[in-house]
C-alpha cells in the first residue's frame, strides 16, 4: 500500500482562479448597484405624482358636489367644517402652494415645495435632493435639483390636470 498525503486546503492556483472570477463578477454587478439611488429617487417621485394626481381627483368629486367642477376659479370645502380649503381651477386643485394641491397632500419635512411665479404650477422635489424640507416661495431651489415633479392643474373645463417629471438629476 502507498502511503497517500491527504489534501489539506486549497492549492495557490484555485485561489487565484477563485479570486478571479469574484473580481470579475464584482466589476460587471458594481454598476448596477451603483445607479440603485438614482432609481430609487425616480421611483418615490413617481410614487408622489400617483398621490397627486389622486388627491386631485378626490378633489374633483368634491368639487362636483360642490358644483366648482365647471368654474375657472373656485372654493372648495374639503372636511366639511364650513372653511373653504383649497382653490380648485375647473374642478381641480390649483397650483397654488398655499391655496392648492399642497392642500389636498400632506407634505411633510421630506419634501421640498414651491409653485411657478404665477402660482399656475406646483413643483416638488425631494427634501435630500434640494437641501431644505418645506415649503418654498418659488421653484428655482426645487428645478435646481434637475430631480421634480410638476403638477399643471387643467386650462379649460374638462381637461385633466398633468404631472410631468424631470429626471435627469436623480
């Protein structure tokens, strides 16, 4: 019989072919880790037009209990507590930052906010991105990010509000 030397570990070439192989995994999978944020911010400022856009059809069927559905420029009352909370344009929220959508959504500290110098569009973007949270009193610190949301609430009667995004600094 031969006395036969069992095998212990590795030897220095399985190492290195091991090693290889997890660098070359490592360098095709980093890229797609790497633009997981800028997906990320896409995808919640997505998520926030959905809630835009149905917090202002909600408003829409107040608004036609209400009978505001048809004027370019009308109260309505949300809670029904007697107060006229948000300014509706043919039925829809405003874009007024005040006045408007800003009051159908709730929009806390993670949120940077702000409406066009006309008040004819609300801009939204994230709070990380612009660097402050809150409301804003115009929207060149939210387009600066290159990273928002605009809500254009209707021009006429029967259009429907739009949300376009602006992506290209997720």
């Amino acid at each position: 019989m031969h006395n036969q030397k069992k095998q212990q570990g590795f030897t220095l070439i399985e190492l290195v072919v091991v090693i290889v192989i997890l660098g070359i995994l490592a360098a095709t999978a980093a890229p797609k880790f790497i633009d997981l944020t800028s997906d990320a911010n896409k995808s919640v400022l997505e998520a926030m037009g959905g809630t835009i856009l149905s917090g202002a059809k909600l408003a829409y069927a107040k608004s036609i209990i209400q009978g505001g559905q048809s004027q370019e420029l009308a109260n309505i009352d949300i809670d029904n507590d007697g107060n006229n909370d948000v300014e509706v344009k043919y039925g829809y929220p405003s874009g007024d930052r005040t006045k408007g959508i800003a009051n159908v959504i709730a929009l806390d500290k993670d949120w940077a906010y702000g409406d066009r110098f006309n008040g004819g569009a609300f801009v939204v973007s994230h709070s990380s991105l612009a660097g402050f949270g809150g409301i804003t009193n115009n929207n060149i610190p939210i387009t600066r990010t290159s990273c928002y949301l605009t809500y254009t609430p209707p021009t006429a009667a029967g259009l429907l509000p739009t949300v376009t995004y602006s992506t290209n600094g997720c």
